[in-house]
C-alpha cells in the first residue's frame, strides 16, 4: 500500500469543489437534486422506509468514497502520461482555461500575441476571474535589452530590433493592466524578464500546461503545441526551466521604472520614480518632477542614489543638450519604450572607479 496520505486527494476534493461551474452546469445539478427529492418524497410510504433509504445513502456513499480515492486516481495517472497535440496556440481557448483557473497560470515565452490587442482583453477578463479565485499568475518574457533577443531575431531570420518591438508592445500592455488591478489583485500578478533564451514555451492553467519550443523560421504559437499534465515527464521538465529563469529574471517594474533619491547640500533629500532608457552603457532619466526639481536647484550640488542601479554611491547628474545628436537618440529610445514622448534627459553619470 503507498505510504500516501489521503490529505492530498481531500485538497483536490475541496478545490473541485470551490471550482467555478458553468450555468449550465449548475442547472443540470439542481434538476438531478429535484428529481432525486421528488423520488424520496414518492416512496415515503413504503414499508421500512428509513431503514431502506439509510441503506442505499450507505452503499451510495461507499460508491463516492472508491470513486474519489481509489477511481479517480488512476484515471488521473492514466491522463497524466497522454499528450495530445494542438496544431497552433489558440489564444482565446487558452484565455478560456484561466478563466477558471484556480492555482496557477504561467506564461513561458518571447513574447506573445496573447498580449496583443486581438486577445489581450479576453486574456485579462480571464486573469481577473483567476486572481479571484486566488490563482497566482506568472509572465516570464524575454528581455528585451538581452543578447538572446539578438539570437532569437536570427532564428526568425528577422531584425532583432522587431523582436524588442514586439516584447515592449507585451510589457506596455501588461504594465497598463496591472495599474488597472485591485491591490489584491495586483498581488498575485507577477511579470519577470529573463535574459537567456528559454529554448521552450509554456501556457499553464492549474494542471495543465502547452508546450512547445522555439523553433528555427517560425514563431513558437504558429507550431504544434503538446497538451500534457504538468506532473507528466514533459510537464516536468519545461517547469523546473520556468522556476530556473524565473528565480534569475528582474521584475517588470524594475525596467519600466527607476527610484532615484536626489540629495542635495541644503536642501536634504527627493525621492522620485523616473522613466529611463540605456544608450551606450550609459543610464539616463526622465520625468517632470525631476525636471522640475533640477531647475530649481544647482546640479553641483546634487547628487543621485538608486538601490537599483549596478553601481552604488553618489551619482553625478548631466542634463543632455537638446540640440545634441544625442538628444534624438534619447527620444528615439524613449518613444519604442514607452510610447510616449519626452523632451528632457538628466544622465546619471557613476562614480569613477580609483585604482592602483
């Protein structure tokens, strides 16, 4: 007999339970519980009725006890090892699965059409639905400021930068709609980047899970998409390659947004959140307030801190020349990342390095 308790069938018996159902379903439930009442009150008047109706509620109950714990499992184990094959990613389908999700949902790729403005609303009417029911939602696309982005845009013989474009298009859109979430919500979405290629794509629904893998010419969601248990041996292993990525990866938040603390020698301290774009290995910043703040003050005699940058300590601060050749490479950076426009860039210059 396996050493198994029977506490881990009891969880799945509680969360089917808690598992929302279709309307339909539901009718047909309330017309079998009618018809079953109705059958008990039409044979009350027979002889030994209350020994009779104890007796079939026993052998019923017997029947739900083998059926649960001794039926269930091995057609669960039987379903566990089938792998059945989706000609392409069917994304409104997918969408459908969150919809009544109620542990988990991950998301495994480059980047996705899920995201785009055909599925996107679907997608998060389902992830809305998932979070209330207190599933925990996991996105994990690829960085795009990452040397894989280059690999990848040779696979698809493309321009790598059209596969930024299109990461930042899913990051916009998934920054927008996390705003828009409740504060419970937001707390079970969570959107990582990772900066080495996965090799493998995943769409997870509770137990379930699509996999494919990034081929050669072809877009990932184009392919053959293998159905299969999570628990399977598939199943397996393209998870622990989401767990590896994800524990490396960096929040969302940490490329769409930068806390700086400017100090100033009178002046004491401002904390602002800046957008910011990488051109040369060299940061630089951008938002109103700041702007603002630096006109006001003398930049001699400030400086910049941020917890998020690679190098630690005092930053110095260099507004860029709007006339400069410079300038119009910011805005260009600024525009792909965020959609939007700015005017003026602050450079957070670090500290220089002495050494022997």
């Amino acid at each position: 007999m396996s050493g198994q308790s029977p506490i881990p069938r009891l969880r799945w018996l509680m969360r089917a339970l808690r598992t929302p159902r279709r309307p339909q379903s539901l009718t047909v439930l309330a017309l079998l519980a009618a018809c079953a009442a109705l059958l008990l009150w039409r044979s009350r008047g027979m002889d030994n009725y209350g020994e009779n109706l104890a007796l079939n509620l026993g052998t019923d109950i017997v029947g739900v006890v083998v059926t649960v714990f001794v039926i269930g499992p091995l057609i669960s184990r039987a379903q566990e090892g089938r792998v059945r094959e989706h000609h392409r990613l069917d994304y409104e389908w997918f969408s459908a699965q969150v919809h009544g999700s109620t542990s988990n949902v991950k998301v495994l790729d480059t980047f996705s059409n899920l995201f785009g403005p055909q599925f996107s609303e679907r997608l998060f009417r389902g992830v809305r639905a998932a979070t209330a029911h207190g599933a925990r939602v996991q996105i994990l696309l690829l960085d795009p400021d990452s040397l894989a982005v280059i690999l990848r845009g040779r696979e698809l013989g493309e321009q790598s930068a059209v596969i930024r474009r299109d990461i930042l298009r899913n990051l916009r859109t998934l920054d927008r709609f996390a705003q828009r979430l409740d504060e419970n919500s937001r707390q079970h979405l969570e959107v990582r980047l990772c900066s080495t290629s996965p090799g493998v794509t995943l769409y997870r629904w509770d137990d379930r899970c699509l996999v494919s893998f990034l081929t050669v010419g072809r877009l990932s969601g184009e392919g053959v998409q293998l159905e299969v248990a999570v628990r399977s041996p598939l199943g397996t292993f393209v998870e622990q390659r989401f767990d590896e990525l994800w524990q490396q990866g960096k929040p969302m938040e940490r490329f769409t947004r930068l806390p700086v603390t400017l100090v100033h020698a009178t002046d004491g301290r401002r904390q602002f959140t800046c957008h910011f774009v990488s051109v040369d290995d060299s940061l630089y910043v951008s938002g109103p307030d700041l702007v603002t703040y630096l006109a006001r003050h003398h930049l001699d005699q400030l400086s910049a801190y941020s917890e998020a940058l690679s190098i630690q300590g005092a930053h110095e601060l260099i507004v860029v020349d709007d006339e400069s050749e410079l300038h119009a490479r910011l805005i260009q950076h600024f525009t792909e990342k965020y959609d939007a426009s700015a005017t003026a860039f602050v450079e957070l210059r670090p500290p220089v390095l002495v050494t022997e």
